[in-house]
C-alpha cells in the first residue's frame, strides 16, 4: 500500500514537472512575434528584390541585437520567395500564414496585394504595402487591413506632375506626357490619377504598355520617337528600367526629360546603363540613413550578422526596405502600448497598432529614424500615414537629391479614393466602418 502511495505521489511530481516545464516553454516561445517575408530573390525582378529584402532582414535583426526585440519580445522571421509571381506570392502567405495567430504580411507586389486583399480580412493579417498596392486601400473605413503607408501610386505620379508642372511654370496645356509602364496591376496603378489630372491641365496623356519581363522595348520607344513627348514617365521594376533607359539612349530621348516612380530610380536601375543614363531623375521617399544605418552596422554587419554584403547598406532600395520593416515593427509597439508591453501581438493587435502609428518628429528621432523617413501618423480614415517624396537625379555615377520634399495633392486624390474605396465596397457588398467601428 505503501509503495502504490508512494507511486503515485512520484507520478504526480512528475506530471507536475512536466506541466511546469511545457509552462515555461510556451511561455519562452509565447515571447516571441513571427513576421513572415515574402521576397524575391530569384527570378526577373531579382536584382532588385534583393537589396530591399535585405535592409528588411537586417532591421529586424538590430531590433533583437540592439533592443532585444520590443519590450522584451524577440522577432521571428521567415523568408518565401515569391519571384514576384502572384500565384506564389499566394502560396507563400499560405504558407507562412499559420505560424503565428496573426501576422503582418508585406507583399511586395501589387499584384500580391490584389490576391491577398481578399484573404487578409479573413484571416485577420495586416497588409503593409508602403509605396505599392491598391491606391484606394489608404480609405482605412472600407479597406480595414490593408496599409499603404508612406505613399501611393496615385501619390507617386501626383507628386511627379506637381514637379513637372513647376518646371513649365504652372502651364501643361498642350504638352505630351507619355506613361511607359509595366503591364501588370503595379504599372497600370497610376492611370487614373494621370487621366484625372489631365482633364484639369490640358495636357495630352499616351500610354505604352511593356510586357514582362521588359526587356524587349523597341516597339514602345518607336513610339516615342515618333510622338516626341514632352515628358516620359517611367513605370518599371527590375530590367525594364534600364532596358528603357538603354532603348531611351539608342532613340535619342533626353533623359532629362524621363521621370521614373520610386521602384524605378534605383542602384540597379542604372548602373549598367552609366553615363549614358546621366539627367535621369525619379521619387524617392527616404531620406539620409544616419543613425540607423550606423546601428546596423555596429549591431549586425560588425558582428557578421549582415543578410547581404556590407556595402549595400545605404543604398536606395536597402533603405526602403529597411523603412518598411521598421514601420511593422513600430506598429507592433504601438499594438503593444494598448495591449500590453512585452505580450505578443494578435492580428486584430497589429491591426490597430498599423491604425495608430503617432511617429512624429520627436519619436522617429529616439528610434535612429529621424533622417532616413519622414513623420507618419495614421488614422481609421488614412491608411497612408505620409504623401511625401523628394527628387534624386543620376549623374553618371550616383544618385543626387534634386528637389525639396513634395506632398501629394489631397484636393485631388481624396475624392478619387472615395470613389474607388465605394466601387469596391459595393462590388464586395461591405459597408464602411462606423465610428464605432473605427475604436475597435
């Protein structure tokens, strides 16, 4: 009787132990937040892919080795190459998707962000798409998941205009504009906002299409040659940009006279072409590193840590990169500000924290922030957070900032994100959030 009591006190410690143990387990990996990350590199669009996945790696990595993760919570991540093929793109989130109870996707296609535009409610993940992705989804009362922060397609190309009409003295009336875009969702994006603005300036709008993956040009520069357009806007991803400024060369088209969007007016953009791309000009919405970049390189490419050469750091699409992830991990300290410091983040917590951002001035500066991005707050009625952009023109060997900071025209875009955002809500039978609605 003796030994059956004294089993059974032994089967009860243990269990007790085992229990405590499977405890502090979940609890270690409880304080631990995934972000998924789907990339690209390989494929066509690869040599661009690549810097931005890496400054997107490596912030998450100084987040850990500088900070520790966020208020004690350490960040996870794994990568699944998309090739910046929507069927993939897909097939990543799917993957990815089930390994947290919520998480923040950043697509890096607008055509993924179109697929998962239609997952992401249900499945209560936020879609960060800074700089890309659906225009209308910056109306945060229909589009409750999608994030579209530091600029839209229709910002990009209204900021572009607003440049372009500045240097003919506030008069488009007559003149040429030609649009030479990639045939995909991302390069059709800003056709709207360009139709709109020249019903209201007079100027005359031409659209040439490239098919993927944009090497084969000669068609659409025929055009060109033959139209001579007063100005070129630039629409492309990957070897199209600098297949265009080569076929631009063999044409004769001043490249002064070419403006490409912020996916267009990279390192790898024109680095083959060289000299010859000289007087090129595009947006770009980041500014200097600073003190981020130091930190990244103290805290990770120092202690070999660095995702991808040492050297890269600093460079245009890196730098977005970077930003992007930084706005994920912001909005996970924000979720966490409401939700609990140190706890781990739901996707309805993420949500709001992305519905919340507050980075003012003050705030971007006690992050090492200050300089490399401009202040953005967001809001239920904004999902963009920031509409503004500056100018770097290349001089043959690198890229120089050419403009002031340009913020994108509300009095034009608004009414057309109220528009759109209404056409898809009644196309999707959703009903706009209510104030309520808004608080949650």
């Amino acid at each position: 009787m003796k030994l059956r009591s004294l089993m059974l006190a032994i089967t009860v410690a243990a269990s007790g132990l085992t229990s405590a143990l499977v405890t502090t387990s979940a609890q270690a990996q409880a304080k631990e937040q995934f972000f998924p990350v789907l990339p690209y590199r390989s494929g066509a669009y690869a040599p661009n892919g690549v810097p931005w996945a890496n400054g997107y790696s490596d912030y998450l990595k100084l987040i850990n080795a500088r900070d520790g993760g966020v208020n004690g919570v350490k960040i996870t991540f794994e990568e699944c190459d998309t090739a910046y093929a929507t069927d993939r793109g897909v097939e990543c989130y799917e993957r990815l998707k089930g390994k947290a109870q919520g998480a923040v996707f950043q697509p890096l296609s607008t055509g993924i962000t179109f697929a998962l535009t239609e997952k992401a409610p249900a499945d209560k993940n936020p879609l960060i798409t800074a700089g890309y992705g659906r225009s209308e989804s910056s109306d945060g009362q229909v589009f409750k998941w999608n994030f579209p922060l530091m600029g839209t397609y229709w910002s990009a190309a209204d900021m572009i205009m607003q440049h372009i009409t500045k240097k003919e003295s506030g008069n488009l009336k007559g003149k040429k504009i030609a649009l030479v875009y990639h045939d995909s969702p991302y390069g059709k994006e800003p056709i709207a906002l360009l139709q709109e603005r020249a019903k209201m300036q007079g100027y005359e709008l031409s659209l040439l299409p490239v098919a993927h993956p944009g090497v084969e040009q000669k068609a659409t520069w025929l055009q060109v040659r033959q139209s001579r357009p007063d100005y070129v806007l630039l629409w492309g991803w990957g070897v199209m940009n600098s297949a265009a400024l080569k076929e631009a060369v063999a044409t004769g088209y001043p490249r002064e006279k070419m403006f490409g969007v912020w996916w267009s007016a990279a390192e790898p953009d024109v680095k083959d072409v060289g000299e010859a791309a000289k007087g090129y000009t595009g947006l770009i919405g980041t500014g200097e590193g600073g003190k981020v970049l130091a930190d990244v390189k103290k805290f990770v490419h120092e202690k070999k840590q660095g995702t991808g050469p040492a050297d890269e750091v600093g460079t245009t699409l890196y730098n977005r990169g970077l930003v992007s992830a930084a706005l994920a991990v912001e909005g996970m300290r924000r979720a966490q500000e409401r939700y609990g410091k140190g706890k781990v983040m739901s996707g309805d917590q993420l949500r709001w924290g992305l519905e919340n951002l507050a980075l003012d001035q003050k705030a971007l500066d006690k992050l090492g922030l200050g300089t490399i991005m401009k202040p953005l707050s967001t809001s239920c009625l904004d999902h963009e957070g920031s509409r503004q952009a500056r100018l770097h023109t290349w001089d043959g060997k690198k890229w120089n900032y050419s403009s002031d900071w340009i913020e994108a025209d509300d009095t034009i875009i608004k009414p057309m994100v109220k528009q759109y955002a209404d056409k898809y809500a009644a196309e999707k039978k959703l009903t706009r959030r209510t104030p309520a609605d808004c608080q949650s």
